[in-house]
C-alpha cells in the first residue's frame, strides 16, 4: 500500500511542473486524494463489499469531482491532473503511468452490456475534456487530444485529435494526405473551370464551322 501511495505522488511531481514537494500532492491534489478513495473502495469491491465500496466512492466524488467506479481497474503511477468533472466507468481498464485531465470521460457508448468502458494502456495521455468511449483500446503511450471524442481502438504511438477521433501522428510522423482544406493555393475554382469549358466549346464550335465552309466550298467547285 505504501509503495501505490510513493507512486501516485512520484507521478504526481514527475509529470506536473507545478508541483513543488510531495506534501504539495497531499494536501493540494484532488486526484491524488481520488485515488486514495478510489484505491479503498476496489479494496472493498474486491471483499464484495460492494454497496459500502459504492459509498466511499461516492464520497471521494462528492470531495474531489473526480468518479471512478470501484470495479474499474487502475494501475500504478495514474495521475489525474486538476480532475474536476472525470468519470471511469465500470469497465475501464487504466494502465500504468496514464495521465488524465479534467473533464475526461472513460465511458460507454450506451449500447452495450458487459465490457463497455475503454482500456487504456500504459503511458496514454488523455487531454481536457477528451471522451473515450466503448470497448475499445487506447495503445501504450497514445496521445488523444483535448476534446477529442474517441469511439474506435488507436495503435500504439499515436496522436488521436477530434470528433470523431482520427489518427494525426503514428510514431511521430503525420498520418494522411496533407489537408488540401486549408491549401489556399490549390482551392478548386468553379469560375475557372466554367470559362475552360466554354473555350473549349467555342474551339468545338470553330472545327465544326470551317468543316462546313470547306464542304461548301467544295459543293460549289463541282457545281462549275
Ligand atoms: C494532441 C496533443 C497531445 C499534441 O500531440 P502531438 O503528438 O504533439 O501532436 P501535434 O502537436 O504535432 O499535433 C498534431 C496535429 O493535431 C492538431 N491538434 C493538436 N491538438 C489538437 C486538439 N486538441 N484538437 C484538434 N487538433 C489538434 C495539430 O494542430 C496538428 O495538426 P497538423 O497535423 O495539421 O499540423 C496536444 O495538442 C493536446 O491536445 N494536449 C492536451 C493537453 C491538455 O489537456 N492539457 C490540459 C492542461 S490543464
């Protein structure tokens, strides 16, 4: 029990650079305290002590605005940062060393039964306000991005941005054609290509007239 405590402090000063002393994460981090409350009550949830489990964890929400259901499954050195406003569901599986903003969703789609919330695994980071929802995987050290609404399983070493979540970065390199969107040089130009095509009915046109006169012409030479 000591040894998760050390953790969640060492993640605690390792990955916030606001964070000054370890006494600094007792007393002024709601994350570390909703894992203390959070840690007590899969303790109880695992003795099937589980309306007293649903108890303390909700009065770790009511302190600290943070909701982890007793049954979802935390490892080692997760660091909730801020955290007002996170909810793990039932089913979530946190991995080591995953770091959470406030505002984070790991919930389910509202469709299915059983497995229902996402796993992470280790080294993922979840930006404010980002929802992961559904059974699906999020790869060690994935980043999704602050907003994103991620609904489908991500590879490792990926950034997820948006809604829907879409891959941007796998392994540090941009994924995807280059967003032609934003291309001001290359926007399609209707006027352009309507006077193009006319053009190129006037030469139609042309070809076909002087086709004519020659025929004419023609006609007439015979006619002499
Ligand atoms: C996604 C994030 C982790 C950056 O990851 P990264 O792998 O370094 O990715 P990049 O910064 O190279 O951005 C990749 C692309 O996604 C875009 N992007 C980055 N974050 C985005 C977001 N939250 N939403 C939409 N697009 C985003 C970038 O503009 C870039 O677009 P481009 O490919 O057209 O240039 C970061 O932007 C983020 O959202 N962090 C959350 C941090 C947070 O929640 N802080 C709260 C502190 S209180």
């Amino acid at each position: 029990m000591f040894a998760t405590v050390r953790e969640d402090v060492g993640a605690v000063m390792s990955r916030d650079p606001a964070c000054r002393s370890p006494l600094e994460v007792w007393l002024c981090y709601p994350g570390f305290h909703a894992l203390r409350f959070y840690r007590l009550a899969h303790a109880l949830w695992g003795l099937r002590l589980h309306l007293l489990a649903r108890i303390v964890s909700e009065l770790g929400r009511w302190l600290t605005g943070i909701e982890i259901h007793p049954a979802a499954r935390l490892g080692r050195g997760v660091f909730i940062d801020h955290g007002m406003g996170v909810v793990i569901g039932e089913t979530a599986e946190v991995g080591d060393d995953v770091t959470l903003y406030q505002g984070v969703t790991l919930g389910g789609t509202g469709k299915d039964r059983g497995k229902r919330h996402p796993t992470l695994q280790r080294g993922v980071m979840v930006g404010v306000g980002a929802k992961v929802l559904g059974d699906i995987t999020i790869g060690e050290n994935s980043k999704v991005g602050a907003g994103a609404v991620v609904v489908g399983s991500v590879p490792a070493n990926c950034t997820v941005v948006g809604i829907p979540g879409r891959v941007v970065r796998r392994e540090g390199q941009r994924v995807g054609p280059a967003s032609h969107d934003l291309e001001h040089a290359d926007l399609p130009d209707p006027v352009e290509d309507e006077v193009t095509a006319a053009f190129r009915r006037l030469a139609a046109l042309e070809r076909q007239v002087r086709e004519l006169e020659a025929r004419l012409a023609e006609r007439e030479r015979c006619r002499l």
